[in-house]
C-alpha cells in the first residue's frame, strides 16, 4: 500500500511528466490558451495514459518478454496505442456523443503523444523497493502521470492568462514569454525533487 | 530465423488491430447525415469563418439542422447560397453581398506626416506611438497589416491608404481583426454608400488633419430619405442595412468623404 502512495504522489509531483521529464510539450504549450480546453484534453490525456498502460502491459509481459522482443518495444506499442485510440473514439462516437463531443478534438491529437508512450515505456524502466512494477502498480503510476499532467496544464493556463496580459517587451511578445514562463514553472517543480528520497 | 517470430508478432497485432477497426468501423457506424456531405460540396472550402462558424464543416452541419441561415457565405456568394437552398430544397433566400472597406481616405496629398518613424515597419508597431505617425491619429497607417492578412490578395496600399479590390474581396473579416485602428468594416447589399472617414475630431480639428475628413455636418443625414446615416462623435456612418444606394448623401457631402460601393456590379463583373 504504501509503495503504491508512494508511486502515485511521485508520478503527479516529483517524476511530474510535463515539468520535470518534459514529455507532452507540445500539447502544454499548445492546448494551454484556455482553462476549459486546458482541462479537457488533460481529461483525455488521463483516459488514454490508463487504457494504453492496461493493455501495453499484458503484451509486454505476455508476449514480448516471452520471446526476449524488448527492442520491439516502442513499434508496438505505439501501433497498439494508436489503434485502441481510434477504437475508442468509435466507441465513444457510437454510444457516448456527449464525451465524444467534449474529448474529440483532442482525442486523435494524443494518439501518438509522447507523454502517451512515455507512461507506457517508463512504466518498465521504474523500480519500486528494488523491483519493477506490478500490473496494479503501473496503473496507478499512469494515473499519476495523467493527474501531473492535468496539474501543469491548469497551472500553466493561470499563468497563461496572465502573461497574455501582461506588458512583455514587444521582441518576447507570444511564444518566447510562454517558453520563459514555463521553463519558471518548471523550477517551480523542481522544489518536489526532495519529496521522493 | 530469429527474425521470422517478431515480423510474425507484429504483424499479427498490425493486422488485428487492422481488422478489428474496420470491424468496429461497420458495425458501430454512426449513420452521417448526407445533406451535410452535399451542401459542404457546394461551399467553396476556404475555412475563412466568415459565416460564424468554426469553419465549412461546422457552417454545412448547422445549415444541415437548420440552425444556420442561408446565404452567410462571403466567398461562395449568391451561386452557392443557390446551390445549398437547392440540396436543402428551400426557396432561395435574399443573398447579400459582403465586402470589407477601408474608413479612410487620407491619401498622401491630403494629409501629412507628424513625426518620422523608424521603428517595427507594421500597423500595429506604430500605433503604439501616439496612436499612428499621421497627424489624424484615427487615420490609416498605410504599412500593409491588412495586406499581410488577405488571403485573397485583394487589398493594397494606394498612396499612403489601404484600398480594398471589391471584385476580390471575399469579406472573410481577416483584415478587420487585422487593422490596429479599427477602420476596417464590412458593408452589405447590392449597393452603397459609404462614409471614407473615422476621425472624431470636431469638424475644424478634424479638416486641419486632413483635406478628405468627415466635419460632421450632418447634411447627409438631411438628405437621406431612409434613415441610414446618423452622425455621432462628429462622425457620419451609414448603416447598410438601410441604406438603398440612392445616392443623395454622397451628393450632399461638401468634404467628398462619402463614396458609393456598387457591390452587385464590381462582383458580378
């Protein structure tokens, strides 16, 4: 139990996926402009982390390992995450509209987003008392990481809305400010860095 | 042969997950409304979003259901608003033709410089400074931030003033967003008049900035027999909803700061 607090608090705060392994920039800085679209795709970002994890797992395990195929790690993961991703969106198409709606956009955006399989791959690379990660475990660390993500994302809208209206000198105007601010929130984060030990 | 079992292996999760989403793309098909497919067809496809919506798809999707109005589509003009009304089998509506028109008319000659500037050559860069380098601070910059965004290639800079090419103006807003000092607006109907001019200064003010500024007379409003020109903030504008293209304030104005736009002519053209 407390190995898995322990997983779940290092995953949203000191391993946080955007500011502190810098996985899922793009979608950070991208998708940042609006709390609401902000936290609509960290909603999906969480949903797929935790689907691509309860499957790449298994296959890991199961199939790759068996036949000794670890450097076919990331082709087939990413061919997996990719089709689950378009199966959910066809299912949600079909029987949730109002969740299809809501995540749509941002649904196929993150089919191949490298926080996705950043999760998927780290949960195998992370040890626990000395050991990897149970199946359990690694669900709870996808969750984590999906939670961090959906923290970066909402503190960076603030800042965000800030910076916009803010006076920046007019040749940092746009992305070279959002780039300085992010890179200020990311020492912010590094404060979490003792928590772990 | 090691490498026959991981080609076997990939393979056979490319070719389920292959198979599966094709199974899953029959069997939980969301039926789409054909109409949206037929009237996205007779929409020109721009993405400007000059209907309102987020772009065609969503502009066909919600003529579709009957939440948009035909005829809201610039570039398409009237021969596309004919086509959605045929594939909606709806009467065809009263299509109004859009264009965008620059509020100024200070050419080089009409009024002059207040300081030199040598900064950021943009609209927005100098308007920064006390509002514009031209001595009417309500007045075009003439640097071209409309220029850059038409994507139509319709407006240039004559003289120190931006003008609009109405015969290719697609009315798509871009360079009303564009325009630091906001002179840019969209007119409407087949023709009419227009007032060239955004200065608030009151009349003497105004004409010492520039031979070509509206005084705010009010003659205009005098002559019109519809209603459409008002004058406030010692400006006179024309509403173009009401406006029908007579012609008796463009006659009236001593300071020629009115013109007339025949839309249906220049586009038809």
């Amino acid at each position: 139990m407390a190995a898995i607090i322990t997983i779940f608090i290092a995953a949203i705060l000191t391993d946080n996926f955007v500011l502190s392994k810098f996985l899922g920039i793009c979608p950070f800085l991208g998708v940042s402009k609006k709390l609401n679209t902000a936290v609509g795709m960290s909603a999906a970002v969480i949903f797929v982390m935790l689907l691509a994890t309860a499957v790449t797992y298994p296959i890991q395990v199961h199939i790759l390992d068996v036949y000794d195929l670890g450097y076919l790690q990331t082709i087939v993961f990413i061919l997996v995450i990719a089709a689950l991703v378009q199966l959910v969106e066809i299912v949600l198409k079909k029987y949730i509209p109002s969740l299809y709606k809501s995540l749509g956009i941002y649904l196929p955006l993150i089919t191949t987003n490298c926080a996705v399989l950043g999760v998927t791959l780290l949960n195998f690379t992370k040890t626990v008392d000395g050991r990897g990660l149970t199946y359990i475990e690694a669900l709870v660390n996808s969750l984590g990481a999906g939670l961090g993500f959906m923290l970066a994302m909402v503190i960076f809208a603030g800042v965000r809305s800030r910076v916009e209206q803010s006076d920046a000198p007019e040749a940092l105007k746009g992305l070279p400010i959002t780039l300085i601010a992010a890179s200020i929130v990311s020492v912010g984060f590094l404060g979490f860095a003792g928590l772990g030990a | 042969m090691n490498i026959i079992i991981p080609i076997i292996i990939v393979a056979a999760i490319g070719l389920i997950a292959g198979v599966g989403l094709s199974i899953a793309s029959i069997v939980m098909a969301v039926p789409v409304d054909e109409k949206v497919t037929e009237i996205r067809g007779c929409l020109p496809g721009a993405n400007c979003g000059a209907c309102g919506y987020s772009g065609c798809d969503g502009y066909a999707a919600a003529l579709a259901s009957g939440e948009a109005a035909n005829g809201l589509c610039s570039p398409g003009g009237a021969k596309c608003a004919a086509d959605v009304a045929a594939v909606l089998g709806e009467e065809v509506g009263e299509f109004k033709r859009r264009a965008a028109v620059v509020h100024c008319d200070g050419t080089c000659d009409k009024t002059e410089k207040l300081y030199d500037y040598r900064g950021i050559q943009t609209c927005a860069g100098v308007s920064l400074m006390f509002g514009g380098d031209g001595k009417c601070s309500y007045g075009c910059i003439g640097l071209g931030d409309c220029v850059k965004a038409c994507q139509y290639g319709a407006i240039s800079i004559c003289n120190g003033v931006a003008v609009i090419n109405t015969k290719r103006c697609a009315a798509c807003s871009e360079c009303v967003a564009a325009c630091p000092k906001g002179l840019i607006r969209i007119v409407y109907g087949d023709k009419v008049a227009d007032v060239s001019c955004s200065n608030k200064d009151k009349g003497a003010a105004a004409k010492k900035a520039c031979k070509n500024a509206c005084i705010g007379c009010m003659r205009c409003v005098k002559a019109c027999e519809s209603g459409a020109v008002t004058v406030s903030n010692n400006l006179a504008t024309v509403d173009s909803e009401k406006c029908t293209g007579c012609g008796k304030c463009f006659e009236v104005c001593p300071s020629k700061c009115i013109r007339m736009i025949d839309l249906k002519a220049l586009q038809e053209a």
